[in-house]
C-alpha cells in the first residue's frame, strides 16, 4: 500500500498511526480529526480535568515533535463527510477529496443530547473546560444519566461544593452492566456524599431553568448536564455500502469491508472470545484495537483476530472501581472478595457456564489480575469460583 488514511484523530487513529510505522510502513499516512487539537486523553475530562486538578496540556497523546516524527499529513479542524469505496476517496467538509489504498475509520461517538437548550455535554476538552468554569461552591447542578460518567461528574462537582441531583430513568443506576445488589452500593455512596439521587425519573427536556421531568415536573438547576449515552459518528458513511449498526459492523479482524478497517468506540466488531458483537467504549480498548486494525490492515496474509478481555476503570470520590471482562447480560453475579458493605470487594460475573467479567472496588491490582487471566482462558465457571467461598451470589 502506497497510501492510507486514518479517520479519527482519537486514542484509537492514533494508535493505528503509530502501529503502522513500527510495522514498517513508509507510504503517505494521513490523520484527519474534525477537532484542532492535536489526540487527547478524554477519561480526564469528567476528573482531573472538571476537578481543575490538571492543566489541558496534559491530555495530549503525544508532544507535537512525535507526532512529527510519524511523517502524518495530519488534516485537524475538518470532518470526514462521506466515503466513496469505490473510488477509494474520502471527502472533506472542506471539500478537500483523500484518496486511499486502506482506510482505518476511528470516529468515535458523539453524546446523545435531549430537547431543549443550554445544557452541557462531556465529550471534549471545550465541554470539560466550560462546565467546570461553572462548577463553584452552592451552584446547583442537575446531572441527567447516572451512569459511569454522569456519576463521576456528580462525584467532581460535589467535590467542588456544587449542589448535585442527579436523575435516572432506571430503578437501580448502572444495573444493567453491574448487577443490582452493586449498582445499589455505588448509589448509595452518592446519598453518603450529599448528592439528591433520583431514580426511576425520566426527563422530558432542558429548560432555561433547569429540566422538566416526564411527569411534568420542574426542576430548577443553574446548570444542567446531560449523561444519557452516546451515538456512534457513522453518519458520514451513509451510502458508502458499509454496514451501519449502532456502529460500524465489522467481523473478527476488524475489518468492514476489503481495505477498510475500524477501530475505537465507532467500531462494533465480532468478539470471538466472547462468541457476540460488541461495542466498546474506554480508552484502554481503543488503543489495543487500533493497533490491531492496524496491524490487520497492513499484513492481510497474518492476520489474527482481535478477541480482548475489556478493560474500564472508574474513579467516583475515594472509590478506584476497576473490571475486565464483558458484564452487560450475565446470569449471575458472586461476591468472592471482600463485602460489599465495606466498599471494598472483588464480584465474579457468569454468564452460561462461563466466567465473563469480574469488577473490583477498593482492591489491590494483583487481586484482579488472575480473574482476567481466567476470563481471557474461557474458564468455565464452576472452576474459576472453587474455593472462592462466595461471601453473596445474586442472579
């Protein structure tokens, strides 16, 4: 290949970028991004970033000399606005057309938004910084979405001595991914640290007062985050004749379509570890998966499939919570270290005879480490918990 083309200037491309040159690859590699900023780490915008704990410079990927020393005709600041397979071209909006020999697609995701004016987003550094801005002592804040990240800026913004409710559709936050009996632990360290949690409460839009609850309800709030998932950026691919759902659709080598890799939160790819499609978005997996489109791409004759064990860390007040594996639709859930009552426990994750996950609060990283090592083996469950002593098993 004499020419190929990152889409997406994320953790993801730029692990792809960076992939390419170690494999040896000396052709033209060009790396567009639709923000000016040179790739940033995002976990930081919801922590250190919105706590004011860092300073924005510390969230570039690279220094621009390394970047230099990657020889990219990097194209910041403008959008990839469709894809022409069978011309190899990628158009810009700034009608600037890229012709290609292999393609690698790491757009990402974009948050989902509610009707309404005014509220914030957390996807960006300009979302980070103009929230934060915000944030002072006695302010109030309605966080809507209680999810991983909508909790973590409620747990910043109490730190900053913002007044938090944060709203939530399900009865039990986070459930659906970590099982009941730990999605109400998580919650209740939100009712410890003063923050008004509300669950089984949907939103029917932004106000210019806060937000008014499906029922009705108003709710008064001086500034208003909305934490409600996001979309994958595949719009730009519409007509291109690639698969597009929740994602773009590629099989077990990351690959879309001949030539035409992806990477990071965009790509919904085939697990073989874990025999489904999945969709994953944390900064750990879009770099281990960009360095796989990469490789992938660049060697079509050694290709291997990508089957990781994900990997998600969030950082809530004190709380270090960290899990491998894939949680959402286990059978069972099983308390093998520590308690849960004490915030500081390890739960196994079945799902069929399989174990899948496992999540740990407040434990060491070697307490962690082996459950990975299982899961990634396939360890059937029965095995993997003999001899744990399960302190509580719930389904």
């Amino acid at each position: 290949m004499r020419r190929i083309l990152i889409v997406g200037a994320s953790a993801a491309g730029l692990a792809a970028a960076e992939t390419l040159r170690r494999q040896g690859y000396h052709g033209a590699l060009t790396l567009v991004g639709d923000e000016p900023e040179v790739p940033y780490d995002r976990p930081p915008l919801s922590k250190q970033i919105l706590a004011g704990e860092w300073h924005p410079d510390r969230l570039a990927l690279r220094e621009r000399s390394d970047l230099a020393a990657l020889g990219l005709d990097l194209r910041l600041g403008t959008a990839a606005t469709a894809l022409e397979p069978a011309d190899r071209t990628v158009l810009l909006a700034d009608g600037t057309r890229i012709p290609y020999d292999g393609l690698i697609v790491a757009t990402g995701v974009r948050p989902r938004r509610l009707p309404g004016e005014g509220a914030h987003v957390l996807r960006t550094l300009d979302d980070a910084l103009t929230l934060r801005d915000r944030l002072t002592p006695g302010r109030r804040l309605i966080v809507v979405g209680a999810g991983f990240l909508g909790a973590e800026a409620a747990a910043v913004a109490r730190g900053l001595g913002a007044e938090v409710t944060l709203l939530e559709p399900a009865p039990v936050p986070l459930a659906h991914a970590v099982g009941e009996e730990v999605g109400r632990m998580l919650s209740k360290v939100h009712l410890d640290h003063g923050v008004d949690l509300r669950t089984g409460v949907g939103v029917s839009e932004v106000t210019e007062d806060g937000v008014r609850l499906a029922d009705g309800e108003l709710l008064d709030a001086e500034e208003v985050l909305v934490a409600v998932g996001s979309s994958p950026n595949t719009e730009w691919l519409a007509g291109s004749g690639l698969t597009l759902d929740d994602g773009l659709v590629c099989d077990e080598y990351c690959a879309a379509a001949p030539y035409v890799y992806a990477a990071g939160d965009v790509a919904r790819w085939y697990n073989p570890l874990f025999g489904t499609r999945m969709r994953i978005e944390h900064r750990t997996h879009a770099a281990e998966q960009g360095m796989a489109a990469a490789r992938n791409l660049l060697d079509p004759d050694a290709r291997k499939p990508f089957a990781p064990v994900p990997y998600f860390w969030s950082d809530q007040y004190d709380m270090k919570i960290q899990a491998y594996g894939y949680l959402r639709g286990h059978d069972q859930v099983a308390v093998v270290e520590g308690d849960l009552t004490e915030r500081r426990f390890l739960a196994a994750y079945r799902t069929g005879d399989r174990l899948v996950g496992v999540l740990a609060v407040g434990m060491p990283p070697k307490a962690i480490r082996r459950w990975r090592q299982a899961i990634a083996a396939g360890t059937a469950w029965h095995d993997a918990v003999a001899g744990a002593a399960p302190a509580a098993e719930f389904t």
